[in-house]
C-alpha cells in the first residue's frame, strides 16, 4: 500500500533539518517507536487511527504522544498549503513533568508554521533516521 | 510488494528496533480495532464501557494509539462486550507490518454471534475476508439483486411452450433456493 499523506520536516534557514538533529540523537528503540508512527500517519492519516494526532493548545500545532523512558513529543502541523494531503514536522520535543523541553515548543512550532506558510520552500520530504 | 516493508527491511535487522515497532504496531491496532468494533456497533464509549464493566474515562484512555498497558483480561472484558471470541497468537514480524499496512475499517470488523455467517447458515462462503464483516445491508442489497438477476436469466433460456420443469431439466426457479447461499459467497 502506497502511503497515502506526505510528511515534510521543517527546515530552518541557518541550522538546516532539525528535525532530523532530533531524531538522530534519539535511543535506538525511541526512534523506532518514532518511525512506526510516522509510517502510520503516513500510511493511515489522522482518521483511522483514534489519538494519533493530540492537540497542544496551540492553534494548529499537533503532537504526537509517544510513550517510553523518555517521553516524546514531535510536534506537527497538517499541510500548511490547503487541501494538501501533508503533514510537516517542525520541531522535535519531549515532555518532562507535563512541561515541554525546549519550553514553549508549541509557540516555536508555531512560529515556525508561519514562516513555512510565508516560505514554502522551507521544508524538504522527511530525512527518515533509522 | 510492500512500501512499508521494502522501507523496513534494512530496520529490521536491528532486534531491539524491530521489536519496538512491533510493539507499537500492535498498541495502534489494538486502539484501533477497539474504536472500530465500537462504532460498528453504534455504541458510546459510556455504553462499552458499562458493557465491558469499566468506567467511561478509562476506555477512553484505552482507545488511543499511545495507550500501551494492555491485559488480556481487560481484553476478555472487551471482547465479552462485543460478543465476540479473543485470539491472542504470536506471529512473524512480516505478518504484523503487513497486517498493520493494510489495516482499514473493514479489516478490523467482526460480527457478533448473532451477524456470524458460519452460525447462520450451513452453507457459507468460509473466505476470511466475508466471515471478517459478516453481514451487512450492502450484502442482502447484493443478494436480492443476484436472485432477480437469476430469475431473468431463467425467463431467457425458458422454452416459449415451457411450463414447469420441462425435459431440458431445467427450471427458472429451481436455484432461486440456492441464490442465498451463492448471494453470500458474492458479498465476500
């Protein structure tokens, strides 16, 4: 099966994919945890699976919640172009004592989202880290 | 072939990776197929939960991807509440990321007892994919459809002096009793 949705990491002007940074200095079994969702959502989108995409209380910015040692959360918009059928990665974060780390990651994703929508080639198809 | 598994090959080489996407691929669907089986049934989380002798806000925990702290016996409970049988089996890595890949609606649906295609009729379409949905309004819909097909059929190879079961040994309606039964292997 083809997947279905698009996933797109944000890519910041001067430090490049950071995104990628993130996933890459992930444990091992973190990072397949990562992967698997990020197949699903690609493969599935957010309908079918129930919680795959959790709100953060900032407007359009989503978080995925993945359970373990560390607790991750990437944080994510849907397109931002309309009607595509995309999500773009913006910035990788993990939740420690129900606060965010770096604090405030949801109004730095975004940020972020706003200046993709202003300049959509700030983003590349998603650098996969295995 | 399979995107996803030509994507994880090389991954899966890895014990400890291949066995932590597993275990995720397994929380998703369990999550998942609960919701499913839920809807299908047109139940409220309130009422599964009742059903299921559990409280509300706890299903609700249970009927999300990242929840990961399953027991069988909740699971027993649950599966009690849709009337249906749990199956616990080990299976192959390829098995699990194909599963998971073709996951849909339709893929996780089951009949209950009483929708069970193999405990209504004797002779039943056996393929999975039917005995999964058991039956549906689109199945009776297809099978009324194929037993008119069947009658008009019946009318064209009819002799113009034709009245009841004539030397050709055919009869238009001597399937029409047979039509469910062949409506049911269609609807698979």
């Amino acid at each position: 099966m083809l997947a279905k949705w698009t996933i797109f990491d944000y890519v910041d002007p001067v430090d490049g994919n950071l995104f990628m940074q993130w996933s890459a200095r992930l444990q091992k079994k973190e990072r397949a945890k990562l992967n698997q969702r990020l197949d699903s959502l690609a493969i599935h989108g957010p309908g079918l699976i129930p919680g795959i995409l959790s709100p953060t209380g900032t407007p359009s910015i989503f978080k995925l919640k993945i359970h373990g040692k560390v607790q991750l959360r990437p944080l994510l918009c849907e397109g931002p172009g309309r009607g595509e059928d995309a999500f773009t990665l913006l910035l990788g974060a993990f939740e420690i004592s129900n606060d965010y780390v770096p604090k405030g990651a949801p109004l730095m994703a975004a940020r972020m989202r706003e200046c993709l929508i202003k300049d959509v080639r700030r983003r590349v198809l998603h650098e996969r880290v295995s | 072939m399979s995107e996803l598994v030509d994507k994880l090959r090389p991954e899966f080489q890895d014990e400890e990776y291949r066995h932590a996407y597993a275990e995720e691929c397994l929380n998703t669907m369990i999550a998942t197929q609960i919701k499913v089986l839920r809807e299908q049934r047109e139940m409220t989380q309130s009422t599964l939960a009742s059903c299921a002798e559990m409280l509300q806000p706890r299903l609700s925990v249970m009927e999300s991807a990242d929840y990961s702290s399953w027991s069988v016996n909740t699971l027993k409970r649950l599966a009690r509440a849709f009337d249906l049988a749990l199956s616990v089996k080990f299976e192959a890595f390829s098995d699990v990321v194909l599963d998971f890949e073709e996951m849909s609606r339709d893929s996780l649906s089951r009949p209950s007892f009483n929708d069970d295609p193999l405990f209504r009729s004797a002779k039943v379409n056996t393929h999975r994919s039917f005995r999964r949905r058991g039956y549906s309004e689109a199945d009776r819909q297809t099978a009324q459809g194929l037993q008119m097909e069947i009658r008009f059929l019946g009318q064209l190879v009819e002799f113009p002096n034709h009245t009841s079961r004539d030397n050709s040994g055919y009869s238009p309606n001597q399937d029409r009793g047979g039509a469910d039964e062949a409506c049911v292997g269609v609807a698979g």
